[in-house]
C-alpha cells in the first residue's frame, strides 16, 4: 500500500520547487525615527501665496466689472504690482 500526502503530488512540487512552504518573514525596519521634536519650525509667517491676494481679487473685480478693459483698472494694477514687488 502506497501513501501519499497531497504535497507530494506533481502540481504541489511544482508549486513549492526550491520555495519554502512557511510564509516568508518580514522585518521591519525603521529608516526615520518615530518620535517628534520639541518644537515646531516655522519658516514664514504666511504663505508666498496668501501676499497680494486681496490686489488680485480687487484688479479682476475691477476688470470683470468693466469687461476686461483694463484702461479702466489702472490704480488696481499699480497696487497689484507694487505688492508683488514688495514680496
């Protein structure tokens, strides 16, 4: 009498050839330390993005206004752009 498990068989050899059958381990490994700072550094008070927001949005209210002469909207320009260079 012949006895054979079912990892034996043809298709499971050559499934687990030259493979392990236990499940591969992992290691973690820990590149930048978990744990914060003291403190927080802050660069800038306000974004470059947030600096003539309100010049912007007056000179396109402006254009918009006066569909999109900007003959019109000479003063919102001038303040716009002395904002910007300003910043």
């Amino acid at each position: 009498m012949f006895l054979s498990s079912p990892i034996f068989k043809e298709s499971a050899l050559a499934k687990y050839a030259g493979r392990s059958l236990l499940p591969k381990k992992r290691f973690f490994k820990e590149i930048l330390p978990f744990a914060s700072k003291n403190h927080v550094s802050q660069l800038k008070e306000k974004p470059e993005g947030e600096m003539c927001m309100k010049e912007l949005q007056y000179l396109f209210s402006c254009l918009k206004k006066w569909e999109f002469d900007d003959l019109n909207c000479t003063a919102q320009h001038d303040k716009y752009t002395r904002c910007v260079k300003e910043n």
